[in-house]
C-alpha cells in the first residue's frame, strides 16, 4: 500500500511511533526512525528492516530543538531524497496541578510538545512543497479536548497542537499537503506510566479501562492492531482529502460514551 513513499517516523523508539515505523516498512516504505533515545531507536529500525519489502534507518533527533531537527531531516532527506510523509508522535506526558505548576515544567512541556510539532512540521513542510504533496500526521490527545486536572501543562499543551494542525492544514492545503492528528488511546510505555501515576481511587485499571467502550475488556487499544492501521491509511493517497482534522482512534473515549 505504501510501495516507494518516502517517510519519517519521530518518537520511532516506542509507542505508537514503534509500531507506526514497523507497519510502515512492512506496507513497502523506505522510512528514517528518529528519536531522542538511540540505542532503542537503533535497534527498532534495525529489526523493522527484517519486515520488508520496505527499508528503514535511525537518525538521531531532539524534536524540541531547532538546530537538531533542522540537521536531523536534512541527513534523512539526504537518504530518502524525497519527503511524502511526516508521522510524528514523539511527545512527553507529565502529572501538573493548575495550582502549582513549574514554570521550567510548563516550558519543557511546551518545547517539547509544541515547539517539537512545529519545528518537524516546518522542516517536513519545506521538503513536501518540493515535491509537490505530502501528509504530516501529528498526535493530540483527549486531554486537549477536556479538563486533565492531573496534567495541566500536558493538556494545554496538547490543545495548542491542535490548533496548530487546522491552521497548517489552512495554510499548506494549497500545496496539496494535508496536515491531521491522531487522538489516540493506546496502551504504550505513555500510557503505563501515566496510569501508574493515578493513586486516586477511581483511578484505578479498570476506570481507565472502563474509558474505551469498543475494548470490550482490553485495557486501551493496541499499537500494531489498532493504531498502526490507520497510520497506514494517513499516509496513503487513501486519505488525500482529509485535512485539519482530529480524528480519535480510541475505542469511543473522545465520544464519551
Ligand atoms: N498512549 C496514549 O494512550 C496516548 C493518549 C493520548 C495522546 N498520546 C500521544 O501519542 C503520541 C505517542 O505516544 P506514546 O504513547 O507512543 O508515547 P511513548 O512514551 O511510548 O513514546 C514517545 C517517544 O517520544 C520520544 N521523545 C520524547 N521526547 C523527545 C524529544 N525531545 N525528541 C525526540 N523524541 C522524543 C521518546 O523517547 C519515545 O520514544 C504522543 O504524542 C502522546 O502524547 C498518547
């Protein structure tokens, strides 16, 4: 489905961003993993090349920084030549009262999370209009959505990336490049960690469980089975009329039902 479509996968060393590296390959891409964490990202792309009829490679990246990101995608684009798809999941997830939060705390989150989806959309941006389409498909959250008291900074942070996914999809639509994002529940080291975090009562498996109606009993969704599909689907022409969307692959959580 994705024979010779050239791709970079950030936040390739977990997650989503792992298993949307690995469907990617399998689907015939030639894909760059990037990620802060190199040894796990190295190895991940190293494996995935055993899936072919696709190929990939690692680069090194901090999304949060300009020079990195700028270095970063102009080696993958040394390698791949051309640009057709962005996927980029890599983000950080913290807890954040409203009351207290730490400004070095909201930064961080803001460089990493805001700053980080429009520096690699910028760059992937400058590649796609040369050629002349492309896809970026950026991550948002529920959290965005809806009041996260637990995580205020990672909320509001989320919110902004959703702004930022309409307005570059308004402003790159004429260059046929869409821009969309994935609001995913999904069970990954993200998702563990922050359920480990929750000591409230409801807090509990079985409320964050109880969140996802079409997982009949599973607890959050799976990366390969139910999320790796659909990042398929968005970075196939498939999907080339859809733009400035936010589309929920979580199972009915968004929905609230
Ligand atoms: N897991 C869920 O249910 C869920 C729910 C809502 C939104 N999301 C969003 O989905 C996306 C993917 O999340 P995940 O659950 O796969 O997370 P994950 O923690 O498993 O993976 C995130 C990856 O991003 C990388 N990363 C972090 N900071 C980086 C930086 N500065 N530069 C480069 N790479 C960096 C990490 O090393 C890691 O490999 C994120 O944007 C997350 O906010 C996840």
């Amino acid at each position: 489905m994705l024979e010779g479509k050239k791709i970079i996968v950030t936040g390739s060393a977990s997650g989503m961003g792992q298993a949307t590296l690995k469907a990617y390959v399998k689907a015939g891409a030639n894909v760059v993993g990037m990620d802060i964490s190199d040894d796990k990202g190295k190895d991940i792309s190293t494996n995935a090349n055993n899936h072919g009829p696709g190929t990939c490679s690692f680069i090194h990246i901090d999304v949060s920084d300009e020079d990195s990101v700028k270095n970063a995608f102009y080696l993958a684009l040394e390698e791949l030549k051309t640009l057709d798809v962005l996927a980029h999941p890599a983000a950080i997830q913290g807890p954040a009262d409203a009351s207290s939060v730490k400004v070095e705390d909201w930064d961080n989150m803001f460089a990493v999370n805001v700053r980080g989806t429009m520096l690699t959309n910028q760059n992937a941006f400058k590649y796609m209009k040369k050629n002349g389409s492309g896809s970026i498909i950026n991550f948002g959250s529920i959290s965005g959505l809806r009041p996260e008291p637990s995580a205020s900074a990672y909320s509001a942070a989320k919110g902004a990336v959703h702004s930022w996914t309409r307005t570059a999809a308004g402003t790159w639509g004429k260059h046929d490049i869409r821009v969309n994002a994935i609001l995913p529940a999904i069970a990954t080291p993200m998702y563990y960690a922050a359920r480990e975090r929750s000591t409230d009562e409801e807090n509990t498996v079985a409320h964050w469980r109880n969140s996802v109606p079409i997982a009949l009993g599973q607890e959050y969704g799976d990366p390969d089975n139910d999320l790796a599909p659909v990042m398929v689907f968005f970075a196939s022409d498939a999907s080339k009329f859809i733009t400035g969307q936010l589309i929920p692959v979580d199972g009915g959580q968004t929905a609230g039902l």
